[in-house]
C-alpha cells in the first residue's frame, strides 16, 4: 500500500490548510467569499464586486490602491472580498458555481481554460477588442480558451528564480552559478560559511513544486514539461525520475523541516542573513521593504546543455468575470481599467515584486529588481506559469502537492511515490 491510499499528514497538501477568512481591508470591505456575488439577481450599479486573494499586507494594499483611483475615475464603488490566498484557490470551484463576485482574481494558462470551458466564467471578447493593443500576442494567447474567446484580463507578472542579498554575497565574495555542479559547490561553500545554502518552505503545499518546475525542465526541456502537465507523459518515466534524483542530491543543501515553515519564515531567513539562496517567485520583495535594492536573483542553472535557461517560470495574475455578474456594466468597466498601464503601474509601485503587463506601461520608474525581472521575461525563450496553474487542478491539488510533500519527507520512498502520482495522473488525464 503506498502513502497516497491514506489521508496526507496534516502538514501536507495545500488544499488541507483551511484558514480563517481575512476580510478585505479598504474600500468596503466585505467578509466572506460567496457573500458578494448575486448571480443573475438585483444589484446596485453604482457597485462593483471584487473576489480578491491577495492576502498578504503588501499586495492587499497595492489592489486597494488601483481600486481607489478606480473609484474616483468612475465614480463606481468597489465592495472587496478579500480572502486568505490558499483558501481562495481551495474554494474557487465552489465559488464560481454559488454567487460570485462580479470581477476576480485568477490565473492565465491552463487554470483559466478550465473554468472558462466548464462555462463558470464571463466571457470578455468585448472587453478584448477595447484592450488587446496594450498586450503583447502570448498575453492574449495566455487569456484565451479553446472557444477562441478571451476570459481574462492579465495584471501583473514576475518570475521566479535564486534570490540572495547582494550585500551577503559580495561581503563573502560568492559568484552567480551557472551550471547545476557549481550551484552545489556554492552551497557546500555556504554550509562551511555557517549559512543555510538554500532557504526552503513547504508548509503550505506550493512552494516545493517550483522547484519541480525548474529541474524538470533544466533537464527535461519545455516540451517534456508542459506535456507531463497536459498528462502526456509518464510520471513513472526515467525522466521523471532523473528529476527527482538531481532534487535528492539537492535536499541536503536545503533549510531543514520545511513541511512546517510557511515562505514567508523561509524569506525572513535570506532577509536575516542566515540563508544563502531561496528559489522563489520575485513576490519575495514583499518580504525586503524597504532593502529592495540589495535583493538580487539569477534564472536557475542550467542543468542538461541542450536546454541551457531557454525557460523561465513567469506566473501571469489577473482578473476574470463572473458568468452572470450582478453589475455586467460595472464589472466591464473595472476589468477595462485594469487593463490599462496607469492601474497597473499603482499597483508595481506599491508591490515591487510584479511588472505591469501591459505593454505601454512606463517602466522607467521599475527599481533595479523589477527592472531584471522584465529582462528575464522578455530574453525567455519559452514561458511557463506554474505547476498548479499549468495542470488539472484535480491533479495539482491532490497528487502533486501530496507526492512532492511524501518525497520531501521521505525521498528514499520514490517507487511508491512515483506510482502514486502516475495512478492519480492516468484517472484524471484518462478517465
């Protein structure tokens, strides 16, 4: 019997760690998700509804911002439902099938299409055809479902990659890796320093499957990758496993019992100078107020030469509408202002750790963090948005955040993980 026949440990799986609801600070705040949305019913016109998941103090205050000028520029009010962020995603089915909010937060790519094709969200060709100059092709692309429509309007973006405190590493005379074996050396050399090589949280079920993200396709490539997403490949395969090896060769370069250390605690050791390293998305910047300019990343090492760093994972955030909005206009109107340079460059300057996705925006205000992180974006061969974002969210929910965690607390266990996760796979992709 292997691990995935019982229930996962309460410290693994994601989608177990149920918060309290966070009510939505700033303009009207309301508590709880599904109170706000009144599908199909009566509402006031001169109020816009906003499923909001932006938890965390700096990105809460960064929306509030934009959704203020909003206020003032309209002269609509915007009720916010602010919602814990794992909560929110743990609740999202349940939420676009009850009375949803008329506008909210989600993502691009395959977790879009998911809901669009089950006919759970707005469709927003309309709002396209007013926008899609200030978009670059692959954001449109990112936006669209198999219908050819459009469903969400893209906000901000940010990549992920190895994040360390310039002032730690020139004091110490550290250098950038550039290949997997000097990542390991730099670590060895971190540890005899007295540091924790790589900063590492995985108590809240996500994390841990970056790191996937980047092995898989250092050695695998961004085909391999995005196909074993899509369920086209085994995850019983050498490669797949060539992939966990290269991570149970890592894991001893990593903080220690992180099933019960949530990211933020993990920022705060690279931000304290304990840690050397920590593999996360740029949101890190929440966690450096203030010391924005001493935060530096690099794209993760390149692993298998014939793929180099073509790939990078740069998670689109952005805004859909409900199916039957109480406020179709009002709701139209905010996805419409959302789009524009001028509400995402509020929210950039309140929350340095995204870029704007419009391509008008002016980035000539970006500090030096964000101004890298649009470098590395554009110089992409290939875009990945995320494991969670880029599959089944039945599958990422369930056998990923479960598997990854089994193998982080016991990685000598791969045949019953591996077989663990490749028979949830053939159910979901298959049945």
């Amino acid at each position: 019997m292997t691990r995935f026949s019982a229930p996962p440990h309460p410290l693994l799986g994601r989608r177990a760690l149920l918060r309290a609801m966070v009510a939505g600070a700033g303009i009207a705040a309301v508590p709880g998700l599904a109170a706000c949305g009144s599908e199909g019913g009566a509402a006031a016109t001169d109020t816009v509804s906003f499923g909001n998941n932006a938890s965390d103090q700096v990105p809460k205050d960064a929306i509030t911002a934009a959704l203020k000028a909003f206020e003032g520029e309209s002269g609509l009010k915007v009720a916010i439902n602010t919602k814990q962020h794992e909560q929110y995603q743990e609740q999202i089915n349940n939420y676009l099938q009850g009375k949803p909010d008329d506008v909210l937060a989600w993502f691009a790519g395959y977790r879009m299409r998911f809901f669009a094709e089950k006919g759970l969200t707005g469709d927003l060709s309309e709002v396209w055809s007013k926008v899609s100059g200030g978009y670059e092709p692959a954001l449109k692309e990112a936006s669209t479902a198999t219908d050819g429509k459009q469903y969400l309007i893209p906000f901000t973006q940010y990549p992920w990659g190895v994040f360390y405190r310039k002032s730690v590493w020139q004091q110490r005379g550290y250098e950038v890796p550039k290949t997997l074996d000097e990542l390991v050396s730099l670590s060895t050399r971190m540890k005899s320093d007295g540091l924790v090589p790589i900063a590492f949280a995985q108590k809240q079920g996500w994390p841990g499957m970056g790191t996937f993200d980047q092995l898989n396709f250092r050695i695998n490539g961004y085909r391999f990758h995005v196909d074993l997403m899509a369920g086209k490949e085994h995850w019983q395969s050498p490669k797949v496993r060539e992939v966990f090896d290269t991570w149970k060769r890592l894991l001893p370069l990593h903080q220690e019992n992180a099933l019960g250390r949530e990211w933020q605690e993990a920022a705060q050791a690279l931000q304290q100078g304990k840690a050397g390293m920590y593999l996360l998305g740029s949101f890190i910047a929440q966690q450096f107020k203030g010391e924005e300019e001493d935060l530096d990343f690099f794209p993760y090492p390149e692993i298998n030469p014939e793929h180099g760093q073509d790939t990078v994972e740069a998670p689109i955030d952005g805004y859909m509408m409900a199916r039957k909005p109480a406020n179709p206009e009002g709701a139209k109107k905010l996805l419409e202002y959302l789009s524009a340079p001028a509400a995402q460059l509020l929210y950039t300057k309140a929350d340095s750790g995204v870029i704007a996705t419009s391509n008008k925006a002016d980035t000539s205000g970006y500090n030096s963090l964000q101004k890298k992180a649009a470098q590395v974006i554009k110089e992409a061969a290939h875009i990945t948005q995320f494991l969670d974002r880029d599959t089944d969210p039945r599958f990422a929910s369930d056998a990923a955040t479960n598997g990854l965690n089994a193998f982080i607390q016991n990685p000598d266990d791969l045949d019953s993980i591996l077989k663990g996760m490749a028979d949830q796979a053939k159910t979901i992709f298959t049945g």
